[in-house]
C-alpha cells in the first residue's frame, strides 16, 4: 500500500485560488486505492472533504467545479485509470467551496498540476422534471454524500445540480441541470446499464463494451422517470471544459 500524508499550512497570500481564502489544513492524505473496482465515493462534512477510489482526472473535475476534463495533448493514461483516496481536513469550520480550493491546492502541489480552461459546444444532456413532478422532496441540508457503483447511485443532501454531474460522470456525456428545483434531496437510483466505459468513468472517446450477458432490466433513462420523476432531454450545451497540462505520479 502507498501512502503519501501531507501536513500544510497556507499562508496569507502564498496561494491564490479562485479569489478563495483558504483555511489552514490540520492534513491531507493521498492513498492509492486498493479496491479499484469498488463504489466511487464524494462526501464533505463541516470540516472534511472525502474523495474515494477516484482518478486524478475525476479529483481535478470535483476540485475545480467543471463537468468536463480532457488531456491538453496525448498524455499518461494514468491520469484516467490509477484511483486514489483523498482526505482533506481543515483546521476549522470550513464551506463546501473552501475545501475543494483547498483540494485543489493539494492537487496542484503533490501532483505538479497545471491546466486551462476552454469553453466548448457539445452534445449533451439537459435534466429536466418529468410530466407528473419530482418523486423526491427536499430535505433539511446537512453533510453531502454522492455515491456511483455501475448500475446504482446514491445521493444524502445533494443538489439536483450535483446529480446533474453524477449523471455526467456515470454517462460520459455533460448533463444540465434545468429542473430548477432548489434545496438537497437524498435519493436511490438503481438501472440496468448496457454499456461499460473501460477506465475512468469521464475517460473520452473509448469504444465501450457491450457486455450481453447482463441481466435486462430499467435503463438509466427509465430508472429516472420511473424512480425519480426526472428525465434527460437531448441539446447542445456550452460549457467551460478544463485541459489537464500537465500532471506528475506521485514519488514514494
């Protein structure tokens, strides 16, 4: 098992993210997972961000707050295939936009990241309501919690916005929100998928697998009516994609 812990401290104007001001990280912890066929998992806490069996190009998309992350050139494939698990805590209280800066300071340091940002006209998806409503209601915010698993999701006080991208990452296609539906909700999405991405679940432009022994049942776009009352809309959406520049392996 590899383990890299990094104790560090920011100090005033030591670095500038996004016009952010970072609290002081109490650690951080890159592992490399060791279960890399298990769930995906994304979950803050008041002063705690939890990233779990991810890519580094999953780890930057989450950090940097964009539903697409591609290689500014051809570039390791380690990117999209070796996961991690990464803990963030802070010294104090901190809100959901402080730890991903501070996520993406650790990236930018331990991994020697440096990328830009494109905007770009892509097919994709829009998340809308279906005829009838939302099946789910909103719930008193508290911790979020997004969990994907080929087939299944869960979601504990999560946006309609941040299913939009759990959509986008198990879809490898840019979902939008468009339900206008505020607040969090907690949620159970359960479907038969007909095609396996190899790799990362954001990696581009790969042939999938079609795996035809699988047992037939509700396809992603059914399961979302059926059990949540949302459905997918086809349309062009512009969005803001970031190149990865560069990116470094962990030393030991």
């Amino acid at each position: 098992m590899k383990l890299w812990t990094v104790f560090i401290a920011i100090h005033a104007g030591a670095t500038a993210i996004a016009q952010v001001s970072l609290p002081n990280f109490e650690s951080a912890t890159i592992m490399a997972s060791q279960q890399p066929d298990a769930r995906s998992r994304y979950a803050t806490d008041p002063k705690k961000l939890t990233l779990q069996n991810q890519t580094l190009k999953d780890c930057v998309r989450i950090a940097y707050g964009v539903k697409v992350v591609r290689l500014a050139a051809e570039g390791p494939k380690w990117i999209e295939t070796q996961r991690f698990d990464i803990e963030v805590d802070a010294a104090s209280v901190a809100e959901d936009r402080e730890l991903k800066a501070m996520l993406r300071a650790l990236l930018e340091e331990r991994f020697k990241l440096t990328v830009h940002r494109e905007t770009k006209v892509l097919p994709g998806y829009a998340l809308v309501a279906a005829k009838g409503g939302l099946k789910v209601r909103a719930v008193e915010p508290g911790p979020s919690r997004m969990s994907t698993s080929r087939g299944s999701m869960t979601g504990e006080n999560a946006s309609m916005a941040n299913f939009a991208q759990a959509l986008s990452d198990v879809m490898n296609t840019p979902v939008t929100d468009s339900t206008g539906a505020p607040g969090v909700f907690n949620f159970a999405l359960e479907w038969t998928p007909d095609l396996v991405q190899p790799g990362s679940l954001t990696a581009d432009e790969q042939e999938p697998t079609v795996l035809p022994d699988m047992p037939r049942g509700p396809s992603l776009f059914g399961a979302l009516q059926d059990q949540l009352g949302l459905k997918l809309m086809g349309r062009k959406v512009t969005l803001e994609v970031l190149l990865i520049d560069q990116a470094e392996r962990l030393r030991d």
